[in-house]
C-alpha cells in the first residue's frame, strides 16, 4: 500500500484531502472517493479469495444485473450483430448473456486465475485494457460492469473507450455510487473505530481493490470532456439473497462479526436494493455521430495468450 499525499482527483484535477484513514482520499469539489492501495494482479501474495466461493457468492446478483443492463442497451440500440467489448470480463458472464442477444462478444480481463475460469474462454483476450487492443479495433458497445472503480486512472480509460468506440457508440458503465446506503454507513461505522465494513468496500488488501468510489455527476463530468451524451441512468440492485453467505465469506472463515453481518444483509437488503439507496449505478452515454456497426472481427482471430 503507497500514501500518496497529493492525490488528484480524476475528475477536476484538484488535490484529494485524506478521510478516516491514511489510504483514503475525498474530493471537496466533485465528492468523489479514492485510495492509494495497490493493484497486485497476478503476484498478489496477502489474503487470498477462494475462488469458487466469489463465483457462486456474485452469480446471482450479476445474472440479474447483467439483464437490466442488457435490456438498456438493446432499447438504446439493438444489440444482435454488433460488436460488444467487456472490459475486464471476468468468469464470461456477461458476455455469454450479451452473445446469447446475438452480440459478437470479446472480453478483456487481466486476472490469470479469473480468465481460467471464463465461460468463453475463446473470446476473452488476457491482459489491461487498452493495451491488449489494436489501434484499428473499433466495437458498438463498451462495457464496464464494476471495474471502472478498479482503474487508477478513470479519466485515461473512458479516453481510451471513446478512442476504442464506432461512430454513435454506446458506453455502458455500472460502478458502486459513493451516494449509496452501503458506502454512506461504512463511513460511519469507521468515524466511530469499526472500519472492519469500510475496509471490505474498498477490499483493502485484495489483488484487485477499489480505487475509486466515484457518482454520478463525476462520471458526467468525464464524460462531457470526451465529447460523450448521457443516454441513460439509474441505480441496480445491490444485494442477492442466494449467494450472499458465499460473498461474505470468499475470503474468511465464518466468524461472529461474519454472522452478524449476512443477518444484517439479509434483513435490510430490500432498502439496499431501492432505487434511493442502492450502491450500484448504472450510467450509459453515446458518442456523437451516425450510428454504424464496428468491422466485424472474428473471436478465431484473437485466441486467448
């Protein structure tokens, strides 16, 4: 983990001042989040995830996600036949529900256990995002289903999407909303010494943790710099009774405070799945000009390196 006393804001370029702890950062100005915790993919050597737990434990909750996400963008522009990229893929799910609205999916994901583990494993290429595309690669939609939260430069990857999209392109993001009920409780509970829920938002000390908890006036903000449109918005579910044992405990052992945390869950989880309160936003924005179809690249093409 760095300290990183002059960290930026990624939407108004203004210094960040520290909040609750020495990792983590509020913007003033735009009231977004941040933290200077490393990413350690592939060489993540602190507290492991057990794999199979993580997969059952956000099957759920993404499978239904994954629909309400895909059923905006095929109302903005029916997906059948286009060209779809999701970014950092993951297990395949969703590009295996967006190919199953006949989209021609390819999947980007830089975890090497994870990419394993794809549904598709022939049309996900391993490794970050730009870096792994040609510069003449040009798709339909562009999707970020939370992972944008992931990058230390959220301004640099919406650039490079908006570089990366066809003409009337849409790029889909859904993201955890610094405004939600999850975040907004586990700042309190750390102001008063139990940072156990604030640390476990961030999955602090994880390969891949939270740099950003961003919302939405920072993401329209980075947007309109692109030149992007707002098309859509609004807020998903966060919780998903089957599963949420597995997704409390992926990387510990049931303990007391675990217990007591998926009762909590359990009770409350329709207040955290209310469109006023839910962690999860879903944001879409087109980029300007007439819409066309990306030249078609065949997943054959790219195999998995």
């Amino acid at each position: 983990m760095t300290t990183d006393t002059a960290l930026r804001c990624c939407a108004c370029g203004r210094q960040m001042r520290p909040q609750l702890s020495s990792w983590t950062y509020r913007c003033t100005d735009c009231g977004c989040w941040a933290s200077s915790l490393d990413i350690t993919i592939n060489a993540h050597d602190g507290r492991q995830i057990d794999e199979s737990l993580r997969e059952s434990g956000l099957e759920a909750i993404r499978a239904e996600n994954d629909r309400r996400v895909l059923d905006a963008l095929d109302a903005l522009a029916p997906l059948s036949e286009k060209r779809l990229l999701d970014v950092g893929s993951a297990y395949g799910w969703f590009l295996n529900a967006a190919a199953s609205r006949g989209a021609v999916v390819l999947g980007i994901e830089p975890d090497e256990q994870v990419a394993e583990r794809s549904q598709l494993p022939a049309t996900v290429r391993r490794g970050f995002f730009p870096a792994v595309l040609r510069d003449d690669e040009y798709f339909d939609f562009i999707t970020y289903n939370d992972v944008l939260e992931h990058f230390p430069d959220p301004a640099a990857a919406i650039h490079a999407s908006v570089r990366h999209l066809s003409l009337g392109g849409l790029l889909s993001i859904n993201i955890p909303d610094s405004r939600g009920l999850g975040f907004v409780i586990s700042r309190a509970a750390a102001r008063a010494g139990m940072a156990s829920s604030y640390e476990r938002l961030w999955q602090k000390d994880l390969p891949s943790p939270h740099l950003w908890y961003l919302n939405p006036g920072t993401l329209s903000t980075l947007a309109s710099r692109e030149g992007l449109e707002l098309v859509h918005q609004r807020r998903l579910p966060s919780l998903s009774a089957k599963g949420l044992w597995d997704r409390i405990h992926m990387d510990r052992r049931p303990n007391l405070a675990s217990r007591s945390q998926f009762l909590a869950l359990s009770l409350l989880r329709p207040v955290f799945n209310s469109p006023a309160f839910s962690d999860i936003l879903h944001i879409v924005f087109r980029k300007p000009g007439r819409p066309g179809t990306a030249a078609r690249i065949r997943a054959d093409e790219h195999p998995v390196t």
